[in-house]
C-alpha cells in the first residue's frame, strides 16, 4: 500500500521534514534487519485523534528491543508524548504510526553491540490492510508453504525488522496464487498466524485461538480480542489446531493493527462465507471501542489533542 507524505517525522528527539528523514546507505539494520518496530493506529473521535493502546505498543517495542539487545535511547512515556505530538504537528485526525528503533551507521559485520542505537517515529493517513471490501465481506486465503519462524532460531515474540522476511515470502506466494493473505504453519503442523495478522477461529459457538508457544507474535489486538470477545460472554480457548480445523470452522477472522478485524470468507479454496454473527459482533465493539464510544474499554484510547495541551 503506498504511503502518503505529511509535514514532519520524529527522529531521535527532533521533528525534521518528511523528505529529510533518511539514514546513510550503510546502515546496519539495513544489511542486517537489525531493528525492531511497531505498528499502531490513532482513531478519529469527538474528543480529537486518539491512539489505540499507545503505550502497550511502545512497551512491546521495549521488550522486543531487550531481546535483541538493544537499549532504548527513551523512555515509554518519551516516546508516547512524542507520537502524539507528531500526530499534532501534522494535522491528523486518524493515522498509521510507525515507531522503529535500528542499530545505525558506524559499525558494520555481525556483531552490533557496538552500532548506535538510533529511533523515529513516522505517521501518515493509511487505510485497511486488507481492503475495505475485505473487512466486509471477507478475505480469501492460502496456507502457505513457508513455515512460521521457529522458537529456538530466532524469537517471535520480538517485533524485528528481519523477521519480516519470512512473511514476505509467504505473502508472494500467495498472492501470485490469486489470494489474498496467507496462513503460515509451525514445523509441527499447527496454525500460528498470517503474515502480519492473528487468526482466531469459531465452530460451534467456540472461539479459537493458537496459543503463543506455537512461535506467534503475542498481538495487541489480539488481546483487545479476547477480551472484547469476554466482555461478550464468550470464552476465547487457545489451543494448537490444523488447517483442516480451520478449512471446517464456522467463521474465522485475522487482528491485527493494519488490519484490525478481518473475517476469512475461503481457506485452501474451501469457502466459510459471509461474515458470521460472532465475527460481526466483535467488529462492531470494535469499531465502537476505536471512535472512543465504549466505556467499558475507554482505558484502550489516548487522546492526542489533550496530552499535547497539557
């Protein structure tokens, strides 16, 4: 999806000119994928621009940085109060935000511990991952032939530039086949995750979930999921299941920040249909939790407009 230019981008400490922000050629994260990044949203509400779980995000950011051995140049409040400033500065009512922390220009070779930690934060008007069409009715997908990244190889419960990798290859092989995401398997057999998504699954009235030892990524959404899905009185029960599983289940649904709630409508070309009731549910206090119109999930939202007066 392309990306659309606003005014400025936070990068270590200073707002700098959307054309200015760049980084030299030898980078090491760009030899080495050796950064990590969030993926967040800011909502339009009536209170101003607000921003889903800001500072769950930006403190997954820090753990994903402690795994791979990397130092925070900031604290999570620095970095909170700077995204919403720069959301401020440029004049958005609803955005896509992406705070990365990289190792820098200066060192070169495999090992980083002695690279320059850099970090910037960039935010720009971004629509549905997956294409509103999908969000309504559904998206066609294909387990793919590329594995989801293994516990002992690398550690999937960092949020890391490189890993992506990965994903990008299970994302072209799907896509060149006519679909429209993938569905990745662990070297076990068991579901984990699409490229970039959580998936959950309902069969007879059960929500699904992988669980996180199946190598996933422990997704915001996600949890905002569970415990939507329990403020509705339905259990979400995670636990390993198969493709097969899924090519039989009664509804299934990807989360995740790009995409938020996206139901599955075909899996391996066997068709699951039109969103059913409970993804449907799910999406609409969703949507209601996101425009700040849910006072049971209002601690989700932090106001952009408020923080930056204060």
């Amino acid at each position: 999806m392309p990306i659309s230019a606003v005014d400025k981008i936070w990068m270590n400490g200073e707002l700098v000119d959307w054309p200015d922000a760049q980084v030299h050629v030898l980078t090491h994260a760009l030899h080495y994928g050796s950064g990590v990044f969030e993926g967040i949203r800011a909502y339009k509400t009536e209170r101003g621009p607000a921003v889903f779980r800001l500072t769950d995000h930006l403190e997954r950011l820090q753990r994903s940085a402690k795994l791979y051995f990397m130092e925070l140049p900031y604290t999570v409040a620095q970095l909170a109060q700077a995204t919403k400033e720069l959301i401020h500065e440029n004049g958005l009512e609803h955005c896509y935000i992406r705070p990365i922390v990289y190792r820098g220009y200066g060192e070169m070779g495999l090992f980083p511990l002695e690279a320059p930690i850099d970090c910037a934060i960039a935010a720009w008007p971004w629509g549905t991952y997956l294409g509103d069409e999908g969000v309504k009715h559904g998206v066609r997908v294909k387990v793919s032939s590329i594995k989801s990244l293994d516990n002992n190889a690398i550690t999937p419960a960092a949020k890391a530039c490189g890993q992506y990798l990965n994903s990008q290859l299970a994302k072209i092989e799907v896509m060149k086949g006519g679909y429209e995401e993938a569905v990745m398997l662990n070297n076990a057999g068991f579901v984990t995750q699409g490229t970039g998504e959580n998936i959950f699954m309902a069969r007879g009235g059960q929500i699904v979930t992988p669980p996180l030892s199946t190598g996933l990524l422990e997704g915001i959404t996600r949890d905002a999921v569970i415990h939507i899905a329990a403020s509705l009185g339905h259990d979400v029960i995670e636990r390993d299941f198969t493709r097969s599983d899924l090519a039989l289940a009664d509804e299934a649904f990807f989360t995740g920040t790009a995409a938020e709630i996206v139901p599955i409508r075909e899996i391996d070309d066997h068709p699951i249909g039109e969103p059913g009731p409970l993804t449907q549910e799910i999406q609409r206090v969703f949507h209601e939790v996101t425009a700040g119109r849910s006072s049971a999930f209002a601690r989700y939202l932090e106001y952009v407009d408020e923080a930056v007066k204060a």
